[in-house]
C-alpha cells in the first residue's frame, strides 16, 4: 500500500480498514452500489465498442462484483482491480481469480503512462481527500481517446440522518460529501474532457432506523472521515434520534436519500 503522512494516512488507514472489515457482508446488503454501478456502466459512449477495450482499471473495485461485469463485457481484454482495502482485494480474488489485483490509493496509481482504456470508478471516490489528484492521476493512465467513468456521493446524501442527528448534539455523526458544483469545478479544471457530469438522486426506504444503520456499518460506510463523533450516545439521544427521524416517515418506510454524482470523462488526442 502506498505511504502517506500525517492525518491524511490515518484517515485512509480508518477507510481501508472498515471496508476491510465490511468485505464478507458487503455484498449481502448492496443493492444501492450495485444498483449505481449498473447504472454508471450504461452511460459507456455507444462509440466505444469491446473491441475498442484491451486494458480496463476498476479503481475502487471492492468485493469484484463491477470486475466480474467488466470481465464478462470486455473478454478478450485485460482487467485490473484496484482497492485501499485488502480485504476487499482478498474477495474480489476469489471471485475473479484471473485479473491482476492492486492494493493502492487513487490519488496515487502504480500504473504506467497511456495504460489503460476505460478506468471505471463507482462509489469510492468519494473517500479520496484531493479529488483533482484522481483526476490528474486517471488522466495519465488513460491512453489517449480513454474514457473515465465513476460515480461519487455528494453533498446532501443521508440528509435525513444528519438532520435527525441534529436533534440529540452538534457532533458530526454522517459522513460529509463535496457539492455538486465542486465535482463541476473540479472536473472544469482537469485535463480530461467533460462529456456527461450530473447528479441523480436515489432514495431507498427502512422499516426502523436501525435498519439504515445496520446496513451502514456492513458495507464499511459508517466511519467519518475526520474521526467519529466523540463518546456514546445516551439512551435518551438514541430515542430522540429515533423520534426526529420518524418525521420523515412515508408510506413506503424511512426514506434514505443519496445523491450520487455521475461522470464520463475522455482524454482527448
């Protein structure tokens, strides 16, 4: 795993661990990943064809279930998984047995220049600290004419959460996105050419709140990237907690909004 120093190691050390931890539950509670990555893989330009593919990179490729996709639509090239987890790695391993895999961070890839032809990234870059690292980054990996696609959370994913939190302190106990408009200033400013950039929301709905939360915690999603919220909460917080989300209650269950920001970005030349 590459090095780096100071909180900002620390911080990737929290990530890859949870999702390390979260690997044999991952995909038993993943029906939102899987459905934004079938959705990420459908916005591939109609004018890149399989046989266009000879080297694809799946940055962020947790338990290999988007691998196994991309090595079923594109057989006759090579793929290579990419996770800060090992233990993600050690699943996806097992699943696809035949892809090189790598234990690495996005904003600093092992890969040669002018290597790869598709890099696909679904819901993982958001845990990237410097986002237009990942952009310079992908952009030297890309061969000209290579296309990066990737889906990232923003801003205003599990507002309900964070504001039912609002009710029992002032502590931070969501994870906390950049905005849609960041991601656009961000991207504006890469190398790469911006040919779809768009948020879409996705909301799906619990019975009880421990529903949510449990889900969470089995696909590592529940850590904070700038240290969790100090000390326990009390019974007493837990049940307002518990009352300030029921304000949001429909008729389907406790709604659970994502925003999920969806990118196709190509490297001219």
């Amino acid at each position: 795993m590459l090095e780096f120093s100071g909180q900002q190691q620390n911080n990737k050390q929290q990530v890859a661990a949870a999702f390390s931890r979260a690997a044999e539950t991952y995909d038993s509670v993943a029906d939102f990943q899987r459905a934004v990555g079938a959705r990420l893989l459908s916005l591939l330009p109609e004018s890149i064809c399989p046989a266009h593919i000879q080297q694809w990179l799946d940055l962020g490729c947790g338990t290999g279930y988007f691998c196994e996709h991309l090595q079923q639509r594109f057989a006759s090239a090579r793929g290579t998984g990419l996770d800060l987890a090992q233990g993600m790695l050690a699943f996806a391993r097992t699943r696809c047995p035949d892809l090189s895999y790598i234990c690495a961070d996005a904003e600093q890839l092992p890969l040669q220049d002018n290597s790869q032809d598709l890099v696909f990234s679904s819901l993982a870059l958001q845990w990237c600290t410097d986002f237009s690292k990942v952009l310079h980054e992908a952009h030297r990996v890309l061969k000209p004419g290579g296309v990066l696609l990737f889906s990232s959370l923003a801003d205003g994913s599990l507002i309900e959460l964070r504001r039912s939190w609002q009710a029992v302190d002032n502590a931070t106990h969501v994870n906390q996105f950049r905005t849609l408009k960041r991601y656009q200033e961000l991207t504006a400013a890469s190398a790469l050419q911006v040919l779809d950039l768009h948020c879409h929301t996705h909301i799906y709905h619990y019975a009880k709140v421990a529903d949510l939360t449990h889900e969470l915690k089995h696909l590592g999603a529940d850590h904070l990237q700038d240290g969790r919220a100090p000390g326990l909460v009390s019974r007493q917080g837990l049940q307002r907690l518990l009352n300030a989300y029921e304000y949001y209650r429909q008729p389907q269950g406790l709604p659970a909004t994502w925003q999920v920001v969806y990118g196709v970005l190509r490297k001219e030349g």
